[in-house]
C-alpha cells in the first residue's frame, strides 16, 4: 500500500526517500519513481517532513525508536489505534489513513482521523477521496474499502472467465469487463448503487435472469462473509 501511495505522490512532493530493510526493494521504488533510497529509519526521520509509517503492526514499537526525530507521522497500520501510534510518537503530529490501492492512480478512498497540516490534506486529496471518520471505525472501513478492490477484481475475472467460456475472446472479454466496471463506478458516483441495478434490471429480462441466479448461489451472503472475516481476522 505504501507503494501504491509513492506512485499516486509522484511529482507532488519536492523529494520522496524511502527506506526497506531489504534494501533492494527501497532502492527499486527509488528508482522507478525518481526517489532516493536512504540507509535507515533514523535518516529518514533527520530528512522527511513527513513519514508515511508502513510497518507491521508487530513493528509498530521498534519503528518508533528508530524514527524518533520525526515530526509527522501518517501510519496506515492496519488494525493499529490512532492512539497506539499517538503514544509510540509522542512528540509527532501524528494521522492515521486507511486507503485502498486505487491510490496509485489518484482514484482511491482514504479514511483519515488524527492530525494532518494542511499542506499534508492537500497532498492526500490528490490520492482520491478523502472522509473523516472517528477511529474507531477504522476496522470497518478497512474490511469495507481496503479489501473491496480484491473483491471487485474477483467480480471482474469471473465475468471474464464466464465471457471466455461463451466463445468471446479473453482480451477483449477482460477489456470489455473492465470498461462496463468503470463506467458503472462512475455512474454509481451520481446515483445509488441500488437504483442503478433497478435501472438495469427489467422486468422477464436476461438481467433479471443472472440476478435471480446471483441470488441462488449465495453472493450477496457470500460478500458479507467476506467483510466479518477481514474483520474477524484484524481483531483476532
């Protein structure tokens, strides 16, 4: 996620730095997006104005010693509290986010709750859209946001497959796919989700068929599984 928020940052900040301890890994990203690559958290912390904190949460403890100079702190630790981090930098301004990968391509949603300069929310609305949320909720909005474009990514091969599997050629099936995906995120920005689909839905029609299927086997039952086990899973 770090990295899907370097790529949606590029040419938004006068320098990006970033550390790895698998060094190879900094030093790619440095390179592919016109960065540098610096030796420890503890320089990374004498240099940034700001430090996007990308660790296990397990790590949450050690992170914080190494970058004890820093001055502001974003954690996108899952199923970490603001006020954990709050009390592990508490000399920092520090926020929480919790974003989903679209990020990378100015598109994404990024739950917010904390501290943030106002220089720092400019640069987070060019990642997409941004809402504030007490952070208690943050699970949720992960389970919900974070999650999704796995999900929405599964949607979209299966209706690749399916058009494959009926004689379409698979390229252009996925192109398809992917298209119709867009223009209905688009569209649902404007109208709710639920009025699009009975907008599309007519009455004896072959979307009502594929529904009525949909409904057979489960799916809506099945998304909501999906949620409680992300859930399930950061609060275990």
């Amino acid at each position: 996620m770090a990295a899907a928020i370097a790529k949606g940052w590029v040419g938004q900040w006068e320098e990006m730095l970033f550390f790895d301890p698998d060094s190879d890994r900094a030093r790619k990203l440095a390179e592919d997006l016109g960065g540098e690559a610096v030796e420890s958290n503890g320089r990374l912390a004498e240099r940034a104005d700001v430090v996007l904190l990308a660790v296990k949460p397990g790590a949450l403890r050690q992170a914080a010693g190494e970058l004890a100079g820093a001055e502001s702190v974003i954690s996108i630790l899952g199923a970490t509290s603001l006020e954990d981090v709050q009390a592990a930098f508490p000399n920092a301004e520090v926020g929480r986010i919790m974003p989903n990968v679209a990020v990378e391509v100015g598109a994404g949603v990024l739950c917010i709750a904390g501290e943030f300069s106002s220089e720092v929310r400019e640069k987070l609305n060019v990642l997409g859209s941004v809402v504030e949320m007490p952070d208690s909720q943050f699970d949720v909005a992960t389970a919900v946001i974070a999650c999704s474009p796995a999900y929405f990514a599964l949607v979209a091969e299966a209706l690749t497959d399916a058009g494959a599997s009926a004689g379409m050629d698979e390229k252009l099936a996925e192109k398809l796919v992917v298209e119709a995906a867009a223009g209905t995120g688009s569209l649902m920005q404007v109208r709710r989700p639920a009025d699009v689909r009975i907008s599309v839905t007519s009455p004896g029609g072959s979307t009502e068929a594929g529904l009525d299927a949909l409904d057979r086997e489960g799916v809506r039952t099945a998304f909501q599984a999906a949620v409680r086990a992300s859930l399930e899973r950061m609060r275990g």
